[in-house]
C-alpha cells in the first residue's frame, strides 16, 4: 500500500519529478560516458603496445630488460618451448632477437630498434599483417625486412629500396649489412611506428652473430586478468634454466605510471561532478520537501504516523532516483556504442602534441558491465543520501506549525 501511494505521489507533481529524474539521468550519463572514454583509451593503449609488442609475459635472461644488452641472449631449447607453450592459459609464444640498429638510407641515419622473429608465430601473436599497409608480409626464408611508416617516412624509403643497417654484434663483434625492403607498416602506437624494424629470427642471428640465440620469449594469454598464476607457473619452468619472466607492467612501467596518474586526474574529475549532481539533487528534495511541508503535517494531524510518512517519502526517493538511473543507462547506451565503433580522432596541432607524449591521438569508448553497475550504485548511494533530508524531517515535524505554514 506504501509502495502504491509513493507511486501515486510521484505523478501528482509531473515537473517536480521529471526535474529530479533529469538531473540523476544527466548525472549518470556524464559519468558513464566520461569513465567509458577513459577506460576505452587505457585499454586500447595497452593493447596496441602488449598485444603488438612486448606481449603480456616474456622470458628473459636476468638483466636484460635493464641494460638492453645483447649479450643477455640465451638458447631456447624446443623442449621448454614446449613446455612453456603447455601451461594453461598460454595462447601464443614467439621467441625474438630485439636489439639496437643505426638504419641507413641515402642521407638520412635514424637509430631504430631491430626485432628478429619468426613470422608465422608472429602473425599468430600481434597479427601483424593488420598494420601492412604497402608491400608483402616476410616468408620464413626471407632475407627482407619490414619497416614502421613513421621511420620509412624519416629516411625517405620505400618498398624494393635497399635498408643498411649498422650496430654491435654478439661479444663487440660489427654487425653491418644491406636489406630490401618488403613492406610498411603502420603501428597505432607512435613509438612503434618511429622506430621498428621486422626481420626473420634466423637473419637477425646473422646479423649478430648470435647463432641459436634469443633475446625473449614473448608470450600472450587467453585470459589475461590470469597473469599472475600463470607467471608462478612459468617461473616454476624456467627456474632451473636461469632465466626470468616479466610481465607487462613490469616491462612498461612508464606507461602504467601514466595509466595511473591520468586515471587519478579522471576519477577527481568524476568526484567534482558527483559533487556538484549532490547539490544538485539534494536542492530540489530541499524544495519539494519545503512544497510539502503543509502537506505532511495535514496528514499526520487526520491519523498517519510519522513513520509511514517518512517511509513513503523514502520510497518516493527511491523511485524517482531509479527512473533517472534507468533513463541514464538507456540513454547513455547509443552514445556509447556509436562512438565504441566510431573512436574519436585527434587531428592537427593537437594530435601532433598528445603524438609527442608517446600516445595515440584517439579517443576509444569501453562497453563494460562493470562500470555501469560502480556508477549507477554511486549516483543510487547519492539518492539515498538526499533522500534522509525529508525523512528526518517528517520524523521531527511539528504538523500544528506544518499545516500553517504558508509554502
């Protein structure tokens, strides 16, 4: 019966509700569409560097990822890749030769970084022909190369020009040599796209006279938020061999850094807003309260006990603020998908400054169950919250003062 006339008082007063419901609908919206953005952009900017790159686990000799050494290689023998490719949760493992190459073409000379690697396991692991944009893909006996667009744009090269490519060896030993140039490619991560370079493992191991050797093992997983089990289990694998494995984060530190420090700026952001959608809320309850104090103390004064009252205000509350919510998600939902499937693009002088920082200029939309409960059940928490006001109210009101009062 409560339920029913909180329902009936509602539509009594159509603008008074619609006007309350609007500001929680505008409220979740903002917030949705704001965390989606920023969950959207994080998740794309780790993909683009752990999927087309380092991977989300590598196996490494102890040192290398610190001084980028050549001569921390070690011998993956086909059993442990075997192995290691067993474990539960492995998707995709290839191993690499990754080291430092001055890249030479005409007059232009830019430092780049060289990745030996098999090209079928690597097709099978970044999908890298997703981002050949001229040329052909290497074939397993290729003596080619791939080059990034933003370093072939650099030196001035195209596809069937000759790449010279100059550095140190294995144990001080020159490595020098010329290769024809395959295809282009276009990585989404600016980083990638101004310094890499793709050849066979077996040529990169000529090249640095590091026959049989590698630098990592890079490994992708079905479910990655099962990384730190699977880690345990490859460290069991590998302990024996003296080598180690990192993950991810531990690899690009300065990118989660990043993550963390844009996520903290958001999430000030979104407390800012809920804070002003608070007294937003809670003026209008303040009015309707105010509107209904003659109201309440007629009701009280023909019979109605206070708790009922208080309790049908409660459920008043309650529904408005799941009307709004409601109208929020739904609302919220199209906005969302279209720009899911269409990102944001960054031209211009802008895109060319968030490019500097190292960062994709696109904005990506998430679609995540998870944010759309966290935000409804916070925006729900702040309904509650104003919704105490006209509670204690009706709880302490005195009706004679009540049913003469002149609002």
């Amino acid at each position: 019966m409560l339920a029913k006339l909180a329902w009936r008082n509602i539509w009594r007063n159509k603008r008074r509700t619609l006007i309350t419901a609007a500001s929680v609908l505008f409220a979740l919206l903002f917030a949705l569409v704001m965390r989606s953005m920023q969950i959207g952009t994080y998740g794309k900017m780790i993909s683009n560097l752990v999927q087309a790159y380092t991977g989300y686990i590598q196996v490494q000799e102890a040192g290398y990822w610190d001084k980028k050494d050549i001569n921390h290689t070690f011998e993956l023998s086909d059993t442990l890749l075997q192995e290691i490719s067993s474990v539960k949760n492995v998707a995709a493992t290839v191993p690499r030769l990754e080291y430092f190459a001055l890249a030479s073409f005409g007059l232009q000379t830019k430092g780049s970084i060289l990745v030996g690697t098999n090209p079928e396991k690597e097709e099978k692991f970044t999908h890298l022909t997703k981002w050949l944009i001229k040329g052909k893909y290497l074939t397993s006996d290729d003596s080619g190369v791939l080059i990034a667009s933003k370093l072939a744009n650099y030196l001035k090269i195209n596809v069937g020009d000759t790449l010279v490519l100059l550095g140190q060896g294995y144990h001080g030993i020159s490595a020098a040599g010329k290769f024809p140039v395959r295809g282009i490619l276009h990585f989404p991560s600016p980083d990638l796209d101004g310094q890499m370079i793709y050849m066979t493992l077996s040529m990169s191991q000529w090249f640095f006279s590091a026959e049989t050797q590698v630098t990592s093992l890079s490994i992708n997983l079905h479910n990655p938020e099962s990384l730190s089990e699977t880690k345990q289990s490859i460290d069991k694998l590998i302990k024996s061999h003296h080598l180690v494995t990192m993950s991810w984060e531990e690899m690009l530190v300065e990118t989660v850094q990043h993550i963390k420090a844009d996520n903290a700026s958001g999430l000030i952001m979104l407390a800012i807003l809920y804070l002003v959608v608070a007294f937003g809320v809670f003026g209008t309850v303040v009015m309707m309260t105010s509107e209904r104090t003659r109201e309440f103390g007629i009701m009280i004064s023909i019979g109605m006990k206070k708790g009922k009252l208080a309790i049908v205000t409660l459920f008043e509350m309650l529904m408005i603020g799941t009307l709004g919510i409601l109208s929020g998600i739904v609302f919220s939902l199209p906005i969302i998908g279209y720009y899911h499937l269409n990102p944001i693009y960054y031209g211009g002088e802008m895109g060319a400054v968030i490019e500097t920082y190292g960062i994709e200029p696109m904005l990506y939309f998430a679609i995540q169950p998870g944010f759309y409960w966290n935000q409804s059940l916070i925006v729900g928490i702040i309904v509650l919250a104003a919704a105490c006001y006209p509670v204690i109210r009706i709880l302490r009101l005195n009706e004679t003062k009540a049913i003469h009062s002149k609002i």
